[in-house]
C-alpha cells in the first residue's frame, strides 16, 4: 500500500483513506506489512511529523501498536510511551489498564523486572517530547512540559483556580479550534474528559513509587481486570509471599483499591503508607529456576489462538521463546514447543512441562 508523506490531508481524504486501511488491514499479512511500513517511517521522522499527521498516519500507527501492546518487548514498550502517548489519549486508550495487562506478564514469574520495566516507561514518560499541542507563541508543547507543571502544581498547597487554569490552557493546546472538524469526527471523548484523563495519567505516574508497582499490578490481579478468565490467584499470592520475604519489609501498607466500571482505580496516601525494600544480599545471584509451565500460561494469555487452541501467529511465538531462552540462559526454552509428525502438528513439550 503506497503511502503519501509530503502532503496534509483534509477530513474527506482522510476518511476515504481510513476506508481503504481498514478494508487493507482485514487481512493480517496486510496489516503487518502496513505496521512495518509505519514502524519504519516514524522511526526516520521527528515529533513534529508524528503531531502534523495525528489524525491520519499517527493514528493509525497508534491503533495497530496498541492492539498489540503485549506482543512488544521491553525496548519497544519505553519507546511507544515515550513517542505515542498523546495520541493514545485522543484515541480514548486506557492507558494505565494496557500498562497493567502488559506488566502481568512478568508477574507471575520475574516480579523483578516487573519494577524495572515499570521504572523504564515512566522515565520514558516523564522525558518525552511527544508534542501535545503548539501553543500561541509558536513554541511547542509536550508531555514533559505538562508533567513539570502538573508536578509543580501538586507540590503547592491546593489551588482550585490554578488547577482549572492549567487544565484550560491544555486544553486549548491539546484540542485547539483549528483542529475542530478533526476533534469533532475522530475524538469519542469530550475535551474536559481527554485532559482529565491525562492529568490521572500523570498523578498515576508521579504517585507511584517504582517498587510500589508490585502492589498495583497484584491489586489490579486480583480485581479480576486480567484479561485470563482464570487466572492463577492462588500462584500469584504465593509468588507475593515468597518474594516479600526476601525483599520486602512493610510497615504501614494503606494500599487502598476500589473498583470502577471494572477497572482499577488506586489512591495512594504517601503520608500514611511507607514501603521500605531491604537491601539485596552483596551474595553473587544464583540463576533463576524456570518454571516452564509459567512461560506456557504466559504465552496462551498473551498470543491469539484459534478455535482449535493453536497459535495463529507461529513467528511471534518462536521469537518470544528465543527471547525466554536469551534471558534465562536456558536453551530448553526454545525446545517448550515443537512440531509433532505423529499428531501433524505443533504441540507443547509435556517432557519438559512436567520435569
């Protein structure tokens, strides 16, 4: 498909294109060809580029990549939440939601990097120079702009006026009169809605400690948002306990959660919660035991399926054993699925699955 860069489009030719795409995308090889064709242009161009063509190559980028958020490793994930965060909050993403389902993955058996993933993507946040908006002056606006001055708000005694003067400006820059027949046809939200949305992204990000991720992630477990039917509680709470006893001393945990709509909603008082993580043992680290049935219910949550229960896409399962393998140092890895000749088929290495 022949995509056009140097021209902006008008909203008729955008909805033509769109009904082109989506009737191009039905077909998943297409849809792949498409995403790399993307992949590879916003890789070469600018954030000024990725703001202009919000409403047409931006977004269409945005939609495939977080239709396939837990596909990604860990390098991708930083850079699509240092590079597509404003556009995710145009396209009415739960953003903090997709963050958690792609965190479970990690959980049930490397809790570690769980926090240090955490740890890179709002870094990647807190840095980007995602344009959100240009403002007056000609000066652009990005997402680390809003955060210094959301930061700065929430450190001063609670100021309403300031609060709405901020949020106005925003939304101004976000959402401006210029762009209104785009906004109108495209943004499902209201403007009140989008910024605030924005704003508890930020609060999110700025309120939880790295470390703290690990109670989130468990509390957002067992609200039953994991998009497992069934997932493994009862695993899970044993995976907390063992790893609290090694690493985690909590004196006050006020870690308060409620349930909204279904989604996950957390307030964390700093004043009256304190998590305190001791320090690792100076012993070298022996390698890590893989539990190969976890890598198992890893890729079944997190890979399509069909009706008969194999994987669709065999390329994207091999490449994440080859990462597995890579990571644990374990070679077996590779070896959790094969193709069988007697059954015709590719199955799982029940050998394997039961040592």
């Amino acid at each position: 498909m022949k995509l056009i860069l140097d021209k902006k489009f008008n909203l008729a030719e955008i909805i033509k294109m769109e009904k082109e795409i989506d009737f191009f995308r039905l077909n998943y090889k297409n849809e792949e060809n498409l995403f790399q064709d993307l992949e590879k242009i916003f890789a070469e161009k600018n954030n000024l580029f990725i703001f202009d063509h919000r409403f047409d190559y931006s977004r269409w980028w945005t939609i495939i990549t977080w239709q396939r958020l837990n596909e990604f490793n860990e390098e991708k994930i930083v850079e699509i939440f240092k590079k597509q965060i404003p556009e995710s909050i145009l396209l009415g993403n739960d953003i903090i939601k997709e963050m958690m389902h792609y965190l479970s993955k990690f959980f049930y058996f490397d809790i570690e990097s769980a926090i240090s993933v955490f740890a890179r993507i709002k870094k990647a946040f807190f840095e980007s120079d995602a344009i959100i908006g240009i403002k007056e002056n000609g000066e652009v606006y990005s997402v680390s702009d809003f955060v210094k001055e959301i930061d700065l708000l929430e450190s001063r005694p609670k100021d309403v006026l300031k609060s709405a003067e901020l949020y106005s400006k925003v939304e101004k820059i976000f959402l401006p009169n210029s762009s209104k027949d785009f906004i109108d046809y495209y943004v499902l939200s209201s403007r009140s809605e989008i910024v605030s949305n924005f704003v508890e992204l930020i609060n999110f990000f700025l309120a939880v400690k790295d470390e703290d991720i690990f109670y989130v992630v468990n509390s957002f477990i067992e609200a039953g948002n994991y998009k497992n039917q069934n997932p493994p509680i009862d695993f899970v709470e044993n995976k907390l306990e063992n790893f609290s006893q090694n690493l985690i001393e909590e004196k006050d945990n006020n870690l308060e959660k409620t349930k909204e709509k279904g989604d996950l909603k957390v307030n964390l008082n700093q004043d009256k919660k304190e998590i305190f993580i001791k320090e690792k043992s100076e012993q070298p680290k022996e390698n890590k035991k893989v539990d190969y049935n976890l890598i198992k219910m890893d890729m079944e949550m997190n890979f399509e399926m069909d009706d008969e229960a194999n994987f669709v896409d065999l390329s994207k399962v091999f490449a994440r054993l080859q990462e597995l393998k890579e990571k644990y140092h374990d070679e077996k890895i590779v070896d959790l699925y094969y193709f069988d000749e007697n059954k015709n088929k590719f199955v799982w290495n029940e050998d394997l699955l039961n040592s």
